[in-house]
C-alpha cells in the first residue's frame, strides 16, 4: 500500500518544549528542572493531526472488530480517535513510524542504553533479568499549585507496539512506564488478571482485551501465538500491531504541596534493539485539577500492583 500524504505531522523539538506541550494552562501546575535522553530529538516529537490515523471500530463478545452485512467494519458511536489528536509521542524507535502502516517490524536503533527504572518494571514483571535498550525519556519536576490542593495529577495516554502478537506472555516485549516519586502509575483502572500495569503482557488479545485494539497482519508469529485471532490488518493508517485504549494515568503527589515532585516518562526495548514501541500522551492533559473520567476510564486512581 501507498502510505497517503497527508497523515500526522510531527516536529521534533527541544525537551522543554516538549513538557511545556504536556502541560495543561489551566492544571495548576508549576515545573521545573527538565531533563531528558540525549537523543530526545530522535525518539520524542510533538505531533499534530493524530484524527488522520482514524477511529475505532466496534467490538464483539471477543474482543474482535464488527462487521455489516456488507463487510465493512462499524465505527463506534459517537466516533472514537484512535489516538489523542494532539500532544507528544515517545518511541524505543522513531516517532513517525507510528504514521501508516507498511512493515510488520518496524525497527530502528539508535546508541542509548537502559534506565533503571524501566529496568526495576522488567524485574517485576519477568524476573528475566533482561537488559533494557533505546530508552526514550523525559522527566521534569512539579507542584501543584491551588489553594484547594487536590493531591492527584493525572494525563491521558495511549500505548502501541510491535512487539504484538508474537511476544505476548514472553520476556522480551518492550517496556514503558509512567514514574512519579519512583512509582509507576501506568495502571488500568481494573484488571481481570492478578496486576493492574499496562504493559504487553498484561494488555493483549488474551488479558484486559477490552483495552486492547488488535491490527497484526498475521504474518510470522502463528507458531508463536497459535491461539491470537488472525483479524489482519484492521487499522492500515498504524503501524502498531496492538495498541490500548487512551487511558488516564493517575497519581498521588506529596501531600505536602510545597514539596517538588518527580514524574518520568519513558519506553524503552527489551532484551534486543529490534520492534518498536511508541507512547503517546494528549496535549495539555497534564493537571492537577480533579477531572471526570470518560464512561470507560475509572474516576478512581489504583495504586499498586
């Protein structure tokens, strides 16, 4: 297929400016102290235009998009993005490679090395002691700045990846994490298995389907996989082979309002440098303002595994 011209717009851009796209105006939230990976030029951008990767499809009992009885899958109602139209995307690869989809492993490797935190979430969750590669990070430090301090901040993500089908339930799926005060708040709002964390073991055709949207052409990992619905390529504007829901990510700052808190964004490979993953985060959606959930997304923050 010919990827069309006019897709998502991305301009990659210093860290700063990368937070200061996070942020909401209105969120009662000061920051400082940014950091980020030095290759944060190559693996974050800012993007534009994310309504040209489409909307989701309805589901079936199992997970599985609907059709009509002309064949044609059925777009929700009223129409859901596929992702946030708006904001940031950090990748173990390049951002862009997020726009249409045109490979079945998609890879790009650049120099970097791990993160320890990333790391410590591989430890949980496998035990495997694999090493982590291409971490993309962005980190900054903040407040909360209201005289009503509400001690809960929040941001809405998505979370897409290569990785799917093949590397479900093994220990070499790439990582991501959402670390405030060294806690990841990357969590579903409930879970139907023993953890709450998004990740690809956890979030997949098998576990917590219904915040997984399938898009593998099902090329390779059937003997891998033998039990994945071979749906095929669903979603042709992405190149993610399964991706989540758009999520709330929630978190408890300090109680003390004076004190600086520290939130880490980050993604990064897993025991090799191939297949990459993107995390995308809705512009402005940084707040410490008490927000209302959309009907899928729990109002109440979970914490722990």
């Amino acid at each position: 297929m010919t990827p069309p011209t006019d897709l998502m717009q991305f301009q990659s851009t210093t860290a700063s400016e990368l937070v200061s796209n996070l942020i909401s105006s209105t969120g009662d939230v000061e920051i400082r102290d940014i950091a980020s990976s030095s290759h944060i030029t190559q693996c974050a951008a800012v993007y534009t235009q994310g309504y040209k990767l489409g909307y989701l499809y309805k589901k079936g009992p199992n997970n599985e998009p609907l059709k009509d009885g002309s064949g044609k899958y059925i777009p929700t109602d009223p129409p859901v993005p596929l992702i946030p139209d708006q904001g940031i995307i950090l990748s173990s690869g390049k951002p862009a490679d997020l726009n249409w989809n045109n490979k079945d492993d998609m890879t790009t490797s650049f120099t970097a090395g791990g993160d320890a935190d990333l790391k410590r979430t591989v430890d949980e969750s496998n035990g495997n002691n694999n090493a982590v590669f291409d971490a993309c990070v962005l980190q900054f430090q903040f407040r909360c700045t209201s005289d009503a301090y509400v001690p809960v901040a929040s941001f809405r993500y998505s979370f897409g990846s290569e990785e799917y089908y093949e590397y479900v339930d093994s220990a070499f799926n790439d990582v991501f994490g959402f670390y405030l005060n060294g806690e990841n708040i990357a969590r579903l709002p409930s879970t139907d298995t023993s953890s709450n964390i998004v990740s690809i073991n956890n979030v997949n055709y098998k576990d917590n389907k219904r915040y997984f949207h399938g898009n593998d052409p099902g090329n390779g990992w059937e003997e891998d996989a033998p039990d994945a619905p071979d749906m095929g390529i669903v979603y042709p504007a992405i190149e993610a082979d399964g991706f989540t829901d758009t999520l709330i990510a929630f978190g408890a700052p300090y109680s003390n309002s004076s004190m600086w808190n520290t939130i880490k964004l980050a993604v990064g490979d897993v025991g090799d440098r191939l297949l990459d993953s993107w995390v995308v985060l809705e512009k402005a959606s940084f707040t410490c303002v008490e927000r209302t959930a959309s009907p899928t997304i729990s109002s109440s923050p979970t914490f722990g595994e």
